[in-house]
C-alpha cells in the first residue's frame, strides 16, 4: 500500500516546450511531404476519369455514325454556339452554327448520362486558349456553365466527315478538354496578360483529346496544336 501511495503522490512528467515544437516540426516536415504526394495522386485520378469520359464520349459517337451513314454529328461545341465570332473567317459556317444542336445533347440518347461530359478537373475558363483574348466566362466550370468540359473539332461537323474520309484518323483531333490549365500547370489565361505570360503559361497546359480513331492520348498545347493542323 505504501508503494501504491507514493506512486500517486509522485509528479507525473510534461512534455517541455522544446519537445513540443520538436514534435510539431516533425508533423510540418511530413506534411510538406505527404501533401504533394496527395494531390498527384489526386490530379492522377481525376486525368484518369477525364480519359474514361472522352471514350465514353467516343464510343457514344460511333453508335451516332453507325445510325447516320458513318457521318460525324453534325453538331456544335459551346465555344461555337455562345462565341460564334470564332468563326468570322468563315461566313458559310459561321452561318450555320444557330441552327445546329450542342454535341452533348444529339449524344444524349446514345449515352443517357450528362455526368460523362464533365472532366473532374474542370474549374472553369476566362479566355479560349486558342484565341487569347476573347473572353469566355464559365464559372464555378465549363461544365456547369456549358452542359460539357470539352470542346469539338466543329469542322469536321460542317464538312459532313465520315468516318472514312479521315486521311489520318489516328491524328486528328474530335474532341478535347476545353482549358489546358486543368490538366497542366499554371493558372488559367486572363485577359491582361502580357505575350510572354500567355506563352509560358500555354506550354505547361495538357490536354486530354479523342481522336478520329476513338483514342484517347494526353497532349502538350503544341501537340494539340500539330493535330489542328491535320487536314480532314
């Protein structure tokens, strides 16, 4: 008993001030440490559900062309339809664009799921990238602005493309995410960025595309840029 007592009686021990911010720095250096690790994995995740979407997307337009003689959708993008400016150059298909469905909802029936035109890293857009300055305000994202995350290669709808008049298929651009930065690095493009800032920022975006042969690849901008340069 007296054993137990002066066990009771004795001062229990505190950590002291140095192991305390000992223990702290240790927490803050793992931290440093995990966190980016996390938020790979994370942007990892989020790239693999956009690639998935877009041969969702793929698929759904191969069902379109097999009920519609091989053709493409003749449809629209909403860079098309809420800047149809884009397409100043050219008066014959820029007249067009009002009477032309959005690409989302000619696919609906072939998909029946609108969840599948959201890309996760979707945060939305303030200028098109590839017609910096124009303006085209989508928040809290695309895809809750627009109905879609992603872009078509519109001409290939004006042109009435089949699924054989591809020259190079497997190098052509369909369909792509609307914004580089979500993907990439850096912030997205604004308005008063000088011509330095613009090219910096656009060769750390990626973009993952469709291609005519229904692949799916992630690209650089200028990669995307190469496959604009396919001719149909």
């Amino acid at each position: 008993m007296d054993s137990l007592a002066t066990l009771a009686r004795a001062p229990r021990r505190a950590f002291t001030l140095v192991e305390l911010l000992t223990v702290i720095a240790i927490i803050a250096i793992l931290a440093s440490l995990l966190f980016p690790v996390f938020a790979r994995a994370k942007a990892a995740a989020k790239k693999t559900q956009c690639i998935s979407n877009l041969r969702q997307i793929g698929d759904s337009i191969s069902l379109y062309m097999s009920d519609s003689d091989g053709i493409f959708p003749h449809a629209v993008d909403a860079s098309d339809k809420y800047d149809p400016q884009i397409w100043a150059q050219f008066p014959d298909n820029m007249a067009q664009i009002p009477y032309m469905p959005l690409l989302q909802d000619v696919l609906q029936p072939y998909l029946n799921n609108r969840e599948v035109f959201h890309c996760p890293s979707d945060t939305g857009t303030s200028i098109l990238d590839s017609h910096f300055p124009d303006p085209f305000v989508s928040s809290p994202s695309m895809f809750k602005t627009f109905g879609s995350s992603y872009f078509f290669r519109t001409e290939i709808a004006f042109r009435a493309t089949s699924d054989s008049s591809f020259q190079l298929p497997a190098e052509t651009n369909v369909l792509f995410d609307g914004a580089g930065h979500w993907h990439g690095d850096g912030r997205g493009l604004r308005s008063d960025d000088d011509g330095q800032t613009v090219f910096d920022l656009l060769h750390g975006y990626r973009y993952d595309c469709l291609f005519g042969d229904m692949h799916v690849k992630s690209l650089t901008f200028d990669q995307l840029q190469q496959a604009w340069g396919t001719k149909l």
